[in-house]
C-alpha cells in the first residue's frame, strides 16, 4: 500500500468519525426554559416590563410547557409566586409556592421562608 492512499484513507476514517460525532441525536431537554432566565433578569431591572405584563409572560410560557408535556425549570414557580405576590393574589402565589416545594424538594427551606413570611401577622404600628 502506497503512502499516499494511507494518508488518503487515514483523513477519510478521521473525516468520518468527526461526521459521526456531530450526527448524534439531540435528546429532548430536560425543562422547557425559553425565555425564562430573561424574564427573571428583567424582573431584577428597574425599567423591567410591568408585573402584569410579565405574569401574562410567564403564564403562557407555563400554558405551551403544559401542551407539550415539557417540564416547567427549577425557579419558575417560585418566580411566578413572587410576581403574583406583588399582583396582590396571595393566594395564588401560595399555590405557586407550594407546588414549587413539591416539584423541587431541595427548594423546600427557601419556600417555607417565603410561606412563613406570607402567613406571618400583620405588624400594627408602633406609637411614637
């Protein structure tokens, strides 16, 4: 065997096996996050879009996970609840909370922080 079609089959082996590793079938995602990481950082910014704006936002994200059985991420309940909160649906946002802590067990002491704050009396003022 000549040099030159050693080297010729040796660069079409290497060519083949870098086409099979690219070829690899993509596995489905674990969570559907979309645009959820931005939507949690615009949360965070002063000129961010309006909570209700952002609700809506989240809602159909949570609305299109559900239709394709994908799963909601870690957080997004827990963020939903928050904006919900400051909505001024309590209710809502406990629900949202809980189902957080169900989903995501390791996420149970921040939301039983959150829940207890939520369910703690109302402060009265203090005279002056």
């Amino acid at each position: 065997m000549s040099a030159a079609r050693s080297v010729h089959l040796l660069t079409l082996a290497t060519a083949i096996a870098l086409l099979a590793g690219c070829a690899q079938n993509r596995q489905k995602p674990i969570y559907m996050w979309e645009a959820f990481p931005r939507q949690q950082y615009d949360t965070l910014l002063s000129h961010g879009a309006p909570p209700l704006d952002q609700i809506a936002n989240l809602e159909a994200h949570a609305e299109k996970a559900r239709a394709t059985g994908a799963a909601l991420p870690p957080g997004f309940r827990a963020h939903l609840g928050m904006l919900k909160l400051n909505a001024g649906d309590t209710n809502e946002a406990r629900r949202l909370w809980l189902a957080e802590k169900t989903a995501f067990p390791e996420s149970a002491p921040y939301m039983d922080q959150l829940l207890k704050r939520l369910d703690a009396p109302a402060k009265k003022d203090k005279p002056a």
